[in-house]
C-alpha cells in the first residue's frame, strides 16, 4: 500500500498532479495563450453567490456506504464546502450506487471506486471519510484513516470491545485528526437542550439517568451454512469479513446489519441504542472522560453506579411517548425526558422555558455540519473520539455484565474488571491478520 504522505505516479487525483495542472494554467494565462476570447466563470465556482470555491471544499471519500450510510451521505452532499470524490467499498452494487449519486450531484463522472478501502486512503488529495461499513469495521477502517492522514465521521457502534475503545481515542489524540462518532443525537435541539438542564444545575443536583438499550440481552453471531462464495470483484467477502473470525459466505450474513459488533456478538444489548443512549447520559453527568464503576443485570434492567455516585439505569419499558431513543435525567428537583419524536417533557413547565422550535426524527445534518467546521478549524466533536471511547465502553462493560448475568466492577483508572479473569478476558478479542493496528 502506498503511503498516504507519498506522491502517488501518474495518480491525476494527487494534490501534487492539481497543484501542476493549476501552475500550468497560471503560467498559460500570464503568457497571453488564453486572451484570444473572453471567460466567463460563473460566480458560484469562485465562491461567490454562495459557492464555495473548489479549493476551499473538504475533499470526502466514503467506505463501506449501504442504507444508513446513503442517508448521511446525502447529509454531506447537501453542504456546498463538501466534494465527494471517491467510494470504497467490498460490493460492487454499492460501488455503483454511490458513484452514481455522486456523479448525478456533481454533473460528470469523476467519482472514483475502490473495492480496498486500503487504495482509497493512499489517496493524498482526500481529507476525510466517511465510514459506514458493519459494526466489524468500523473502529479498524477509523484507525486506518487516522494513520493515513484523514479526518474521519464514523457511524456507531464505533467499537468491538473496551480495548479497541482504548485504541480507538489513542489513535486520534496521536495522529491529531478529527472524529465524530454517528451520535447525531448529540447535535439534536431537544436532546441537548434537555442535558443542558443536567449540566447546568437546573434538575438540582443529579441522581438519576435513565437509557434506553433496545434489548438486554446478547447473541453469539455464530456461523451459518456455507453458500457458494461471489467472485472477488462483486463481493469480497475476505475483505467483508476483515478483523472479525473467519467464518464460510452466507448471504444473511453479508446483508446483515447486526454482523459482529463486538466480542463475537450480534445481539448487541446495550450497545445498540446503548451507543446513542448511554452516550447522552454519560454527556449529561459530564462523564465524557469516565464510565459507571460497577454494572448489575436485576430485574429486566441493568443498573450502573459514576464514580460520582449517580446511578445509570438501562431499561426496556417504563418511558413516556416520545419516540425511540429516549433518555430520562432526574435530579433532586426536578426531572426532564425526550426522546426522537423531538418533545421535551419536565417535572415542570418553567424548566422548558427557551426550548426552541421542535426538530423530530433525528436528522443527521446539525452533525455533520458540527464535523465539517471541526475539520476547518481543528477543534474538538461534539462526539469525538475521547467521548466515544468512555461511552462505548460503558456499554461494553454492560454487556459483559449482561453476558456473565452477575455483578461486575471496573476500575476506569486501569480500565480492567477488579478481580475478575473471567470478565477481563472478555475486554478484547482476537483479530485477524493482517488486521491488527
């Protein structure tokens, strides 16, 4: 693989290949070669009237683009300071669909494809990916990216277990890019209106927070019948599979979205839901660098305790009617709870004063638009990858207490079960080759 640093030979897409096309026709146009009739540009390519001008777009490739992927996809191509530029994926079918889209956006047929994610990040004249492959993937390919130079906007679960969470927020603080995890509820008004009232003092002081996981419960992913395998070109199932055990080609397993998103495990428990959920409860205890100290499955819930002593319920029922992904804060004085249908309910109306006009079905844009000034600027996500690391492995820690069906206790210092093989064995997992970062 080529470096991402290097100058690719002959490669018409590298910044140094732009860099001579434009000093040619600097040069050409200073020599008189182009006065011979007028040119008319118009005025949105040199970014006025709106336009941004091609050298001030964020040049974005995408890898493993399928159903959730196209949505936030269309998300970046609605924002004029975006040029989407190159797809990768293991399927040929979405190769084509998405350069499609890309091409029909931009008028040509420029849109370039991969079926190695690897070709693609080689590429030095691409600043940022967006990953929504399987959950198999997707700490791995964000790993990948950082190394080669890229920011990255990563769909959720963005991690496999605690140790690749770990991995995951080192590697960005290293390399210095840009992260945002697809929590996009974490850009949306009424959810960041209601954890505001946590943070800023106004439920009093805070005791409980309640999320919702979508199932307490996991499932090995197993192995399914072996099917005749596609050729390598339509569906590379070596690559589909990547980090995650080998296992022999079934189409359910390939279509699946639920494929391997942790630890072997389909039923992802708490890390479903868990991962937007438990997210916004760990930003509403202003727990974005921690994660509860000890996890208890007990009555069809499972209860976690903060080192600062607010408890964190995960449960199924119990919620008002407000759409999926609810959350709930209760304080000493008050309590708030919102969920996707964007309503805010409180212990009392004085509390929603200055809510704001209601957003409903959970939008990616606020998001991707939070990434893409973070990229300009260099600042920090509203979920980057610190805050995504200490999410995920609340929920992973859950679902190793959920596994075990017993009590277990972190340390968030050493980031290990406290006497306790059996629940440490299971902070990781194999990887393999040549998968391993």
């Amino acid at each position: 693989m080529t470096n991402a640093n290097q100058v690719r030979r002959g490669d018409p897409h590298s910044r140094a290949a732009v860099s001579n096309r434009r000093q040619f026709l600097t040069t050409a146009m200073k020599a008189g070669a182009l006065l011979a009739a007028p040119l008319i540009v118009p005025g949105a390519v040199l970014g006025k009237d709106g336009g941004v001008a091609p050298s001030e777009r964020i040049r974005l490739g995408g890898i493993g683009i399928g159903n959730r992927g196209s949505y936030v996809l269309s998300c970046f191509l609605h924002e004029a300071d975006v040029q989407f530029v190159a797809i990768a994926d293991v399927k040929e079918t979405r190769r084509q669909s998405v350069k499609k889209l890309a091409d029909a956006k931009y008028g040509n047929t420029d849109c370039a494809m991969y079926r190695d994610q690897r070709d693609l990040l080689a590429r030095d004249d691409i600043d940022a990916v967006l990953i929504a492959t399987g959950p198999n993937w997707h700490a791995t390919a964000s790993m990948l990216a950082a190394n080669a130079g890229k920011d990255v906007y990563c769909e959720k679960p963005c991690t496999k277990n605690i140790s690749q969470s770990l991995a995951l927020a080192e590697t960005f603080r290293r390399t210095g890019r840009i992260f945002q995890a697809g929590t996009q509820r974490r850009s949306l008004p009424n959810f960041v209106f209601s954890i505001e009232l946590a943070r800023q003092g106004k439920l009093g002081k805070l005791h409980t927070l309640y999320a919702h996981p979508a199932g307490l419960h996991t499932v090995s992913s197993g192995w399914l019948p072996g099917e005749d395998e596609p050729p390598k070109e339509q569906v590379d199932w070596d690559l589909y599979l990547g980090p995650a055990a080998w296992r022999p080609f079934n189409k359910k397993l390939l279509d699946g979205f639920n494929f391997e998103k942790g630890g072997g495990m389909t039923g992802g428990g708490c890390l479903e839901w868990g991962s937007h959920c438990v997210d916004l409860c760990q930003w509403a205890n202003d727990a974005d660098n921690t994660a509860p100290v000890e996890y208890e499955p007990k009555d069809g819930k499972l209860f976690a305790r903060y080192p600062n002593g607010v408890q964190l319920i995960l449960r199924n029922d119990g919620w008002l009617p407000l759409g999926s992904c609810p959350v709930r804060f209760e304080g000493e004085t008050g309590w708030v709870e919102t969920g996707d249908n964007g309503d805010i309910v409180a212990s009392s109306e004085s509390l929603l004063a200055g809510k704001g006009q209601k957003i409903g079905g959970y939008p990616a844009d606020f998001h991707v638009r939070d990434f893409l000034e973070c990229v300009k600027s260099r600042g920090r996500t509203r979920a980057n990858a610190d805050a995504a690391c200490w999410a995920h492995i609340a929920c992973h820690a859950a679902n190793i207490s959920l596994f075990l069906n017993r009590k277990v206790t972190f340390d968030v210092k050493k980031c290990e079960f406290i006497g306790d093989e059996q629940a440490n064995r299971l902070r990781s997992e194999a990887l393999r080759e040549p998968w391993r970062i």
